[in-house]
C-alpha cells in the first residue's frame, strides 16, 4: 500500500503514525530517489521501535548511470559510479547510526542490481509475519482466548493445535503447520453472496459459477426469488460454493439477528451487492465482517443499464469514463460517511464476455 512521506502538509511528522495507521502494516518499505532523509530515517527508527521490519530503497539508478557516463567520459566506471549512489543514500542513515542495507534499483532494469534481492528478502519477510501471524491466532485458542476469527477451524483440528502447543510449544505448532499448510486446497471455500431483493444477485451467482440453464442456476426474476439460502457450486471447481443470502434489514433477515440467522461464522468470505448506492445496512456489515477478521467485498452491478441510460440522455455529450467514476463515488457515498474503506467493483453480467469494468472470474 503506498503512503505519502514523512511531513507533508497533509501528512505531518506529528500525527503520521496515526494518520497512515501505522499499527495495520506489516513491516515498511522507504524509497527515495536522492540521499535519504531524517524523517526517513525517523519511521525506520519508529518501524524498528515497533519490531516491524523496513526496507531502504534507492530508485532511478538508471538516470544516475547515465549522467555520470555523459559526464565523465572515458573515465566513467559503472561500479564505482553504484557505490558512489549507495554511499551517498545511506549518509543520512550513517549519521543516526541507521545499520540498514539500501537497496538500489531500477524498475526499467528489474534484473540488475538489488532488485532481485529486494523482492527475494520481501518475500521472505512477508512469510514470517504470516507465520507470526498465525502462530499467534492458535496460541490464543491454545490460551483458550478464542474468537469468531478462528472458529471456522474444526474442532478435530482445534484439539490437535492445543495438544501439540502444550507438549512441543510454539515450534512444534510451527511444525504442524508448515505440515497442513496446503490442506485447505481440499477444503471448501463458503462464499456468501447478500444483498436486497432484485440487487442481481442471483445473475452474478450463475455468472461467476459458469452455471448455465441446464445446470443448477439461482433463479432470476424481477420478483423477490430468493425467499430462503440457497447453495451454488462453481462448475470446474466444487470447492468454491457460493451462497445466496436475503440482505440486511429485511422482515425475515431483520439486522438485529442477521449474525445469528445467516450462520455467519460458517462463511469464509462475503460479496455484499447492490444495483444503487450501498446502505447504512451494509456498511455495518462491512464493518463487523472485518471486525471478525473475515474478507469482505462490495460490488456495483447492472453497470451496463446506467451507462446505456446515460448514453440516451446526454447523447453526443456522454462520457462513459465519466459515468463509471461517477457511478462509484455515488455507490459508495454512505460507506465513507460509514469510514468503510473498502474498494467497490463496478460490473456488468451482461458485460463479462466483454471483458470491461472489474469483472474477474
């Protein structure tokens, strides 16, 4: 995720912690195309403090080889010209007593110099707070300080994390995992798919299933047809089972006992769609998905119905770039207000052979 620098106007040394979250990353890369600086060299010290890693980052060493090449001729040496550029990034650092390597890179040569080795050590950083990650999640069941984050793990698996953590500790459990780590590949993915009565979502269903008529499709109607939960399962992969729920705040669904009624803690993931514009309704449960640790995404359907009414009624002054983004700031206008900073995609069913807007099977 990119975040502005230390000490803009918008994002002052003061509040920038709090401003960027800095809590919810992972661990931090700086870039600089010059010599790094000392609120650089600040969030790499606050990174640190916090026990989250940081990567220096030396860009455009392209332009810096070229400049040197013109200017010095047949004098010019590549290697001495890199570490020339690497000693003058780090000056900053050296000073603070920073003791940080700096990759330097080039994305018009992705291959050459320390580009390899960054994405190779990225990577590599990545997996390990995954793992703290999820050695964290089982210690707290193993402390039985469960929460509904964890209780899609069967209880058959709940026991064998408890006994192997309280006989073999953390790196048993490690063991265990790295062991079962590919195990959920063999296991079904529950995607529920909510949202109001006549929102497309049973036309999504069948698109993003490949169900056609012969199969076993959602019903599609003008009418209200989902009058219960129901199942689909994606053709060419039975793993991925996406079901199709009533939204909030309905008689039957009221939002009080949604949780409750929908079974909500069997689902891996969520699809909140509309037709219009997202409601209080379902910024809330954005939020208290995300709350309990779950995957949520908000799509816009029936695109296709907009951009042709808008193609009727401005005629030769349409726009239909201008339509999309118009479009999605008008569906997501109540989750901002809600602070739900989750994407929203724009799609058609129609549209999906076609390739355009955000659909993606």
């Amino acid at each position: 995720m990119a975040c502005r620098g230390v000490g803009t106007a918008k994002f002052p040394k003061e509040s920038y912690l709090e401003d960027i979250e800095f809590e919810k990353f992972h661990f931090f890369i700086i870039i600089s195309s010059s010599r790094f600086t000392a609120d650089d060299v600040w969030i790499g010290e606050m990174a640190k403090k916090h026990r989250k890693k940081c990567f220096y980052v030396r860009t455009k060493l392209d332009i810096d080889i070229i400049n040197d090449r013109y200017n010095q001729g047949d004098d010019f040496n590549e290697a001495a010209t890199i570490e020339n550029v690497r000693q003058e990034a780090r000056k900053c650092l050296s000073e603070a007593n920073v003791d940080a390597p700096i990759y330097l890179i080039t994305t018009r040569r992705r291959h050459s110099f320390d580009f390899t080795s960054l994405v190779y050590d990225v990577n590599g950083s990545a997996e390990e707070n995954a793992m703290q990650d999820i050695l964290q999640s089982f210690t707290d069941i193993c402390s039985e300080n469960t929460t509904d984050a964890y209780d899609a793990i069967s209880e058959k698996d709940q026991s064998l994390i408890v006994t192997v953590y309280k006989e073999k500790g953390a790196t048993g459990l490690k063991d265990v995992i790295m062991q079962n780590k590919d195990k959920w590949k063999s296991q079904p993915l529950k995607i529920a798919v909510t949202g109001n009565s006549g929102s497309g979502k049973s036309s999504f269903i069948n698109a993003f299933c490949g169900l056609s008529a012969k199969g076993k499709r959602a019903p599609v109607g003008v009418n209200e047809t989902t009058k219960g939960i129901r199942s689909y399962t994606c053709t060419g992969n039975d793993k991925f089972i996406l079901f199709d729920l009533p939204g909030v705040g309905t008689t039957k669904f009221p939002k009080e006992s949604y949780l409750e009624d929908i079974e909500f803690k069997k689902f891996h993931f969520f699809i909140i769609i509309s037709s219009s514009r997202f409601t209080e309704n379902d910024a809330w449960l954005g939020t208290t998905i995300r709350k309990h640790r779950k995957q949520c995404f908000f799509v816009r359907t029936k695109i296709d119905i907009d951009i042709s009414n808008e193609s009727y009624d401005k005629d030769d002054d349409f726009n239909e770039a201008e339509t999309i983004e118009q479009i999605r700031k008008d569906a997501r206008k109540c989750l901002n207000e809600a602070n739900v900073d989750i994407p929203v995609y724009l799609i058609s069913t129609r549209l999906k052979k076609e390739k355009r807007l955000s659909f993606r099977a």
